[in-house]
C-alpha cells in the first residue's frame, strides 16, 4: 500500500468549498459539486458531489468538542475526472483492485479549531509485504497488517486520506479506524476485490 501524500498533502492543509455551475432560468439548478483544494505540495481538487456527500452523512454527528463536530464519514475510492482533472470522490464499500486505484476516506467536520489531530489506523486482512509510509509520521504493526498514522492537520470542511493500490496488495476486508482528538470517530469497512 502506498499513501499517497502528494495528493493529500499531509491531509488537507488549506480547504475552500465552491458550489459549481450554473442552470438556465427554466430548468431546475444542477446537483452541486462541493470541491476540496489543498495547499501546499499539490493543487490537486478532490470533488465529492452532493449525492456522495448524502451518502456519507452520519446518522448522529459525534461531537468531539464544543468546537469541532464531525458530521459526515465515508470509504471510496477516487477517480480522476478527464474534464478537470480532479479526484472524484466515490463512497463505496467495494473498491476495485487495479494499480495506481486511489482509495481511502473522507471526513466532513464543523470546526473552528484550526488544526485537530487525526489518528487512522488502516488494518489489512493479510500482509502486503510492503509499506510505503512517512515513517515520522506512520508506525507499522509488528504483524505487518496495519498502519497507525498520526498527524495534527489544518482543519476547515473536510478532512481526507489517499492510498494507492500497489502490485502484490492484498485483496478482500479491510478497516479504517478513525479518531479526532483522540475521539473515536468511524471505523469504515470495505472489501478491496480482484476481478
């Protein structure tokens, strides 16, 4: 598994939310497209669209404080979309395995704290044999089947990880297990499948 931490720059150091596109007067507006811009090494968009964004809603927002609330939490995978050459965000419980797939999580959170620490721990139904990890950052179990990830982001709307599917990763269950301030926030289960 390789985190891709171009892509997410360190998570989201910096993000704006855009309501996109404009309808004629007749017609009923279109869907909006909530779009994530992070700062830093990459410039790259992440766009979830309101669908999605429905999708991932939590049934009951966990609070975590008296200023910071996470109110949405999904699993996915992301697609490159030829138009903007954005990452698309689509939740699903079922990830294709293909090399170079991006996947991973997406976190929406009410917060006027500017910066909240995140902890992911990423659990394996077996080992990959490899780990492409900031090891300053990223601790990998002895077992090799999971990977503690630890870091204190900038915080606005959204919060997201990205790995990248590598030759030689396992397929079938896997786990996300995720907390904020050390509040347990969403343990996300999906099946990664080879076809």
């Amino acid at each position: 598994m390789k985190c891709s931490v171009s892509l997410i720059a360190r998570l989201v150091a910096a993000v704006a939310l855009a309501v996109v596109g404009s309808a004629p007067a007749a017609a009923p507006p279109p869907e909006p497209r909530f779009e994530l811009f992070s700062s830093g090494a990459a410039e790259t968009a992440v766009m979830i669209s309101k669908p999605a964004l429905d999708a991932i809603k939590l049934e009951k927002p966990v609070v975590i404080s008296d200023t910071l609330t996470i109110t949405h939490a999904g699993v996915g995978f992301f697609e490159k979309d030829g138009k903007s050459g954005s990452m698309m965000f689509r939740p699903s419980n079922e990830v294709p395995f293909k090399k170079g797939q991006g996947f991973g999580w997406v976190l929406k959170v009410d917060a006027t704290d500017s910066q909240v620490p995140v902890e992911e721990k990423f659990t394996l139904p077996k080992q990959n044999g490899t780990w492409t990890v900031d090891p300053e950052t990223t601790k990998i179990s002895d077992d090799g089947l999971t990977a503690t990830t630890t870091e204190t982001h900038n915080c606005w709307d959204f919060l997201w990880r990205v790995w990248t599917l590598e030759e030689g990763d396992p397929d079938g269950a896997h786990a996300f297990a995720l907390s904020v301030a050390g509040k347990p926030v969403a343990e996300l289960k999906f099946t990664i499948t080879k076809k």
